[in-house]
C-alpha cells in the first residue's frame, strides 16, 4: 500500500529500499504521492514503488 492523495497535508515516515540493499527513512509532511517536504523546508521526491512500509505520524 503506497500514499495516496487522502494522505496529502498529513505528517508521515516513509522507509524505502535503498539500491545498496539496505533502507533509507523520510519523515514530513506529504506533498503529493511521491514528494515530502522536511522540517527544514527541502523538498524529498521518491519513487512509491520503493516503499517498504509507511505510516501517517502525529504532529508535533
């Protein structure tokens, strides 16, 4: 299950398969099905396809 529009405006924590084998981890808000913007204002793109899991996070 990948994020979907319904999600857009909440916080959320993303773990995606890292092409090294491993995981990396995005936390912020959604912007749309494939973009996070960070506490420090950046901006993360992602491939949905590369979700090993996620959750909606409460807010600060």
């Amino acid at each position: 299950m990948q994020p979907s529009a319904a999600q857009v405006g909440q916080r959320v924590s993303i773990r995606l398969h890292d092409p090294a084998g491993g995981y990396r981890d995005i936390l912020g808000v959604l912007e749309s099905e494939n973009t996070v913007r960070k506490k420090d204002g950046t901006v993360v793109t992602f491939d949905p396809a590369k979700i090993a899991l996620w959750k909606i996070v409460p807010s600060k």
